[in-house]
C-alpha cells in the first residue's frame, strides 16, 4: 500500500484508535499518531504553511506497524484500522476531464443506460469522432470547431460541452467524512445493473486554494443510473459508502511535486470471486484540463471552502470488457477486489458490496467534534 520510494514520501493519514479517528504519519514502517490541540484534524494540519516542516518534526505516539493496522481494516474493523485522509474537508470531483473517457459518457447517454445498446453506439460514434479529440484544449477554437461537426451529426451532448467546452464540470461525490478508506468495503446502490470503478488522482487543496499533497481515489459509479440523465448525477455518485479515498495523503516537497502528480500512471485491478479480471489503466499526461485550472474553477472568489477540500481529478479509465455476456460491457458484483495503484501514491484496495449491506455511516462532522472535546483536543 506504499509508495515505491516511501522511504522519502512524507505521508498523512487517519487511523480510528481506541480514543478516536487521529492524524498520522509514517516512519520506518511505524504508524505515528500526530494528532494535538494545535492540529486536532487533517483539516488543521492543511492549513499550516509550514506544513512539511511539522509533520517532519512531529513527535507523535506510535501505534503500531503499517502491517498490523492493515490487517484490521476490513468490513469489520478493529481499533486501530485506517480511515480516509480527509476529515472536515470538502468532497469533490471533476467529470469529464479525458478525452476517451469522454465518449463513453456520450454512449451511455446515447444509450439511455441500457448496456444492450451501448456496443452499437461505440461503433458508430467512434465513426464519427475517431482520435479527434485526443490532445484538444477544451474552450479553444479547435474544440469549437469539433463541436460544430458533433451537432451536424447529431452527436452533440452535454458530457461533451464540459468536456471540450470552457466551463469543468466539478460536483459534490460525498458529504465530508463520508468516504471510505483503505480496507473498507465500497457501496453499489441496488437499483444498478451497470457500474464500474474509476481510478482517479485525489488533490488536497486548504481553503486557500494551495494543492498540499496528492492521493488516490475510487469514485464508484452506476452508468445505467447517470446514462438516464444526467440530471441523477447525484444518485449515481452518493450513496452509502461508494467514495474510497488513500491510504495516505501524499505531501509535496522536494522529493514530490505537482508535476510528479501531472505524471501519474494509475493502474487498476478489479478480481471476482468469479474469476473475472479486469485490468485498466488512466494516465495524468491525457487529462485534458490541468489540475491548477481545475482547482481555480472549484475555489476563488465565486466560491469558498473555509475548510478546505478534496478534489478527484477524473479518470482515462472506461471499461468495455465483456464480463457476462456479449457486447454489455464491464459491471461489478458483490466481493469484487479492487486495488489502484501508483508508483508514487501507493495502492487503494477496497471490497465491493452493495451500498445497503455496506457498515452505515454514523459518525459525522458532529460526533467528531464531540469526540475530540471528550480527549482535550480542542483548543
């Protein structure tokens, strides 16, 4: 679940121990609770401008081995076992931010989120598009010129106008503290037939705007719900566990930057207890959209995060690997094993089950505060 060259990644994370959910770091293979009245959350901790400095100069109780604590992060935890890296931030994430990726979306609403119609549809909108928006700068005159062509043949969607066009699509995946972590079981709604898993770069930015770090993030989806109407983008998105977010924040410094993220090569992995294996790949170089512009669409004046948030970047990822039968595609089922990795972010390994047979989530912004006043934490 490490980064290849951990031994110079500073990484932050949260563990739930025996007092409570607490901000950690790693050294040596040691979990270290750094959690203190000055920075009781990860929320806190992001908002320092010296960050790297402190987390490096933490002192910090060791709870024990990275080995151990993974063990005891499955469906049903023991105390200590991780949870995601986030806490009070802010969960978003930006559709439609690579091209191929992009003319799935257009087939599944084509489509009507029928995964019957779905291989018919790729043909032909294959056809027409081919590689011609592979490298396209959305907004330009070029991507004009490509939309122009789209609506004569009656391909034009709205995934395309903020995929090519000047405005991101950014939209809520959870409400705060509602992602899972390393370990944990990811949630389908089940109402879906169709679904799949989307590898993506998670930035942290703090309410300022800055990018501190970088993680890895699952952000499950139903295409026969979202391929209805976009306008169910939100019961497609959010439900019971279907965000999976780390295992750890990955800080920049100098042994890790923001054109290191620009360069990521994500992997996926999903086994079946069918014996189904489906492997993927997304590359950060393809995104069409550069994550600082990205982030300056989500937070500036027209719009603040007071405490900061976390933002899934979008996926090259689309399957259409046939897993039952001819031309439906890829879809999850129950006991799925999924894992993206990343050579500099480490590996995201998570369970599938359905959303209503996920643990609930109960412990909210609320318990955490109450909690945290219960240890002395808040100044």
């Amino acid at each position: 679940m490490l980064p290849n060259d951990h031994s110079n990644a500073l990484l932050l994370g949260r563990v739930q121990t025996a007092d409570g959910p607490s901000v950690v770091t790693l050294r040596d293979g040691r979990v270290l609770d750094i959690t203190s009245r000055a920075t009781p959350t990860m929320r806190d901790l992001m908002e320092r401008d010296d960050l790297v400095d402190h987390v490096r100069g933490a002192q910090g109780t060791d709870i024990g081995s990275i080995d151990d604590i993974a063990a005891a992060s499955t469906e049903a935890p023991k105390a200590p076992h991780f949870l995601p890296p986030a806490d009070l931030q802010a969960i978003k994430a930006a559709g439609v931010t690579f091209a191929e990726s992009m003319v799935e979306r257009v087939i599944e609403e084509q489509a009507a989120g029928n995964p019957d119609r779905a291989q018919a549809i790729r043909t032909r909108v294959q056809g027409v598009i081919g590689d011609s928006l592979a490298g396209i700068v959305p907004g330009s005159d070029k991507a004009m010129q490509v939309k122009d062509v789209l609506q004569k043949e009656g391909l034009w969607s709205q995934y395309l106008e903020v995929g090519i066009g000047p405005d991101a699509e950014v939209f809520t995946k959870c409400q705060p503290m509602a992602s899972v972590g390393w370990g944990a079981s990811v949630g389908l709604h089940p109402m879906s037939s169709w679904n799949n898993p989307e590898p993506e770069v998670v930035l942290a930015v703090d309410s300022h705007g800055r990018i501190r770090g970088a993680t890895l993030g699952n952000d499950v989806n139903l295409r026969d719900v979202e391929g209805r109407s976009a306008l169910l983008l939100g019961k497609a998105k959010d439900n019971n566990a279907s965000c999976a977010i780390g295992p750890f924040i990955r800080l920049f410094d100098e042994h890790y930057t923001a054109d290191d993220m620009r360069r990521a090569e994500l992997t996926l992995d999903v086994t079946g207890k069918d014996g189904f294996v489906l492997e993927g790949r997304s590359s950060m170089s393809k995104i069409s959209r550069d994550p600082d512009e990205i982030v300056a669409q989500t937070i500036g004046r027209h719009h603040q995060y007071p405490d900061g948030f976390l933002l899934f970047l979008g996926t090259l990822f689309a399957p259409v690997q046939d897993r039952d039968a001819p031309g439906q595609g890829f879809t999850h089922k129950p006991g799925d094993l999924v894992t993206i990795s990343e050579d500099r972010l480490g590996s995201l390994r998570n369970t599938v089950q359905l959303s209503t047979t996920c643990p609930e989530w109960t412990f909210g912004a609320g318990a955490l505060m109450r909690n945290l006043a219960a240890r002395g934490m808040l100044a």
